[in-house]
C-alpha cells in the first residue's frame, strides 16, 4: 500500500491564517497561565494562605503554581491520543474553553477571610484544570502549522506559536502592571487582582472565533486517509497512539524531556520567580519587576521568529545548543544585574535570559514535531514536551524560592539552572538533526508500497531528508 503523497503546503494567506489561530489560542492560554504565576508572587500568599509566614505562604502560593505542571502530562496524555484520532483542531478548541473558563472563575472565587480553607481548595482545583489544557494545547497548536508549512521554512512557521508564550506574558504583565500603577496596594488586594482573570472570557471568545475558523491539517487529513484504507482492506490495526509512541519511541520522549530542562526551568526563574527575588531579596518594588518583565516580554515576542528562521538555516540543534549554552553563562551576571537595585540593569538581565531562552524556545516546535509520525505526532510531542514540566517548570520557582531562604544568595539558584543546561546540552548531543524530514510520512514507514498485511520498515517516524 502506497504512503500518502505530501500535502501541498497552503497559500501564504491561508497559511497566515492557520497561524493567527493558533497563535491567538495559545497566547490567551499562556496569559492564563502566565496570570497565575505572577498572581502567586504577589497576592495569592496574602489573600489565600495569610496565617503564614510571607515567605512560607509565597512557597505555599507558588505550590498552588506547581500542582498545574502536575496535571500538564496527563493533558498531554489525553488530548496527544484523541488528537492523534480525532484531529488537531477539534481538540484545540476544548483547550481554549477548559483554560478560559478555569481563568474567569478564578477571578470570581472568595478568599480565604471569606471561606476559610475551601479558598485555597477551590484554587488548587482551578489551577489542576488549567494545567490540564495547556498540556493539550501546546501541541496542537504547534503540530496545526508544522503540517500546514513548507519544510523549507518550517522553523519559522512553527516558532509563531511559540511567541504566544512572550505574547501572553507581556498581556498578562501589561495589565497586571498598569493596575498596580493606577491602584492603591489595599485596592489591588482587595479587587484589582480579579479584573484580568475576568478579561480571560472576553479573549476566549475572540479565540474560539478565529479558531472555528481555519481547516485541520493537510497532513493529518492524509494519515487519516490512509488509516481508512488499511481498515477497508483489513490490516493490521494500528496501536493506540500513547502506546506506539512509548514502545517505538520512548528515545525521542527522552530527548524531547531532556532538552526542555534548562528552557522551561530558566524561564519560570526569570519570569516567575524573580518577582519574588527582586522584591524580597533586591529590596525593588514590584512595580519595576513586572516593567522589566514586560519590556524584556516584548523582545523576547519579537526574536522568536528570528531564531526559528535561523533554524531553518543551520538546523534546530545548533540553534538550541546557542541558547542553552548562553543561559549556562548568563546565569551568574542575570542575578548580579538584578542586585544592583537599578532599573536599566534589571531590564538588560531579563532581557538578555529571554533573548537566549527564545533561541532554545523558537525551534523546538519544529524540533519534536519533526520526531515524530503523523499518527502518533500530537502524542509524541506532547508527552515529550509536558512530562519534563513535571521535573522542569513546576518546581523551579518552588525549589528557587525555598534556595532563597535558605541560603540568602542566588548562588545555589544560578547552580540549580546551570545544573538544567547540563542535562539539556546532553541530550541535544543525543539527538539527531531534524530539519530535513518530512512530515508528510504520516505512518512512520519507508516512503514505498507494502502488501497489506506485511509489516513494513519502521524508520523512527520520519523521511530521511
């Protein structure tokens, strides 16, 4: 049985648009995501844990912050498999209206001088459901414009979702900045922290419009195609998608896991956690933190694209390699910069840790997609991706905040995510280059014919190219 021929990639216009859906889709999702972090630094100790001691109820808020990572790979797990089934498109939709609607009631929950312990419960709750979406939503989003572009500028095409990450935290920082700038502490505490989770449900629905609005994947249409065929002619069937991924390819999961240590840990300590560090250690306010935040958000959006076309060129491992190398480095000057208690030095730490995680960030859409079958691709890259936030991003603010009060100094911290860049550099030394293959290999067989019924070549998943 002959594999389906390449899709022809859509016009540019049309291919704009698949963009522009998964990049308002996953923005909105980081905002949220994002606005929960930020939230965690600064109100959720006070107004949701407030029989403790600051620094513990920030450790307590930022544990809130974590349990969302702990529900991120069994979203991965469950919309990898029903996306792999069902489509991409249909499950992004789910994504949108699971994290929009978890965000708004956030905005609408009691605090704990309301309800006692059931506050911190139903936040616990909330944010589970939130980390449940984003865990499908990433490789969705990612997976809908790898399969609509061409290879030759994939890298490109797939990092603009990826700047949904820096878009949403610039929305999330913007709004959360300009209400701490026009309110009083006691207003913001009071009521002010609830306005931009409750703008969440405005940006879904603009969302869900531009979402509902664009086709499923050229490349998925053709693997599905194909899985008709060999039902029609009675093959074998094929295995569940969670489970060829983990029998066939655990080695690209790995992979997958390993070169996001240093990218999701330093960006949780730069974004996150230096809320935490610039007002409780560096003695800043937090009005100058979130303005760093923002600013260095705003480059980070814009170099993206940037470093994923630089891909398309050199290829996605030496790209990767750039940014983990340079975060390895950064480290060390990021906390002394912050230290200094100055603004311009504050803005050029974050901006300069953005400027080298988005080199780790812009490839990696293409990178796993690129590991991957068709039928087993929204898996693969999802578990891949959302099993290491387990181990990466989930604790990073926890285990920086808890270094902090141990030690005082940003030393242990600067270790910590030198420590991340070391497993990522050893996996990328691991890895193959990928740029070349071809997605269009939907089952993961040699490119060919085979009888039905015999058990073709297995190549990992892709073309050579």
């Amino acid at each position: 049985m002959s594999s389906p021929s390449p899709a022809q990639p859509p016009a540019p216009t049309g291919l704009k648009k698949i963009v522009a859906a998964s990049l308002i889709g996953t923005t909105i999702e980081w905002y949220d995501f994002f606005l929960y972090g930020a939230a965690a630094a600064l109100v959720f100790n006070k107004l949701f844990f407030p029989d403790s001691d600051p620094l513990v109820g920030t450790l307590l808020s930022f544990l809130t912050y974590a349990v969302g990572f702990a529900a991120r790979p069994i979203g991965a797990l469950v919309f990898g498999h029903f996306g792999d089934r069902l489509g991409r498109k249909k499950l992004l939709v789910y994504s949108l209206l699971m994290m929009g609607g978890a965000t708004f009631l956030i905005g609408l929950l009691p605090t704990h001088a309301t309800v006692g312990s059931a506050a911190p419960l139903l936040l616990t709750v909330l944010r589970l459901v939130q980390g449940f979406a984003l865990g499908g939503e990433w490789g969705g989003a990612v997976l809908l414009v790898a399969e609509h572009g061409d290879a030759g500028r994939r890298g490109f095409w797939a990092s603009w979702p990826q700047t949904g990450a820096p878009a949403g935290q610039l929305l999330a920082t913007g709004v959360l900045a300009t209400l701490t700038a026009t309110l009083s502490d006691a207003a913001f505490d009071s009521w002010g922290w609830r306005v931009p989770f409750l703008l969440s449900g405005v940006l879904v629905l603009v969302g869900l419009w531009i979402r509902l609005s664009v086709d499923e994947s050229p490349v998925f249409k053709a693997a599905l195609a194909a899985a008709a065929r060999r039902t029609a002619e009675r093959a074998p069937r094929e295995k569940p998608p969670i489970l060829a991924v983990l029998r066939d390819h655990w080695r690209e999961v790995l992979i997958a896991m390993g070169t996001r240590m240093a990218e999701n840990i330093s960006y949780y300590v730069v974004t996150a956690f230096i809320l935490v560090y610039a007002t409780e250690h560096a003695d800043t306010s937090k009005q100058s933190a979130l303005n760093a935040v923002l600013i260095a958000s705003a480059v980070h959006f814009v170099t993206i694209p940037l470093w994923g076309a630089l891909s398309d060129k050199i290829g996605r491992r030496p790209v990767y390699l750039i940014g983990a190398l340079g975060t390895g480095i950064w480290i060390y000057p990021f906390f002394t910069l912050v230290d200094r208690q100055s603004f311009t030095a504050m803005i050029t730490a974050v901006t300069v840790a953005l400027l080298f995680h988005g080199a780790m960030y812009a490839p990696q859409a293409a990178f796993f997609s690129e590991m991957f079958a068709t039928r087993m691709r929204y898996s693969g890259a999802s578990i891949g991706a959302q099993f290491s936030s387990v181990a990466a991003g989930a604790p990073a603010p926890l285990i920086a905040t808890a270094l902090l009060a141990e030690y005082n100094s940003a030393a242990p911290i600067a270790l910590y995510v030198m420590a991340a860049v070391l497993l990522t550099v050893v996996a990328l030394g691991c890895a193959d280059e990928t740029r070349h293959r071809d997605l269009a290999d939907a089952e993961g067989y040699e490119t060919g014919s085979a009888p039905a019924g015999d058990q073709p070549v297995r190549t990992g998943g892709y073309q050579a190219g």
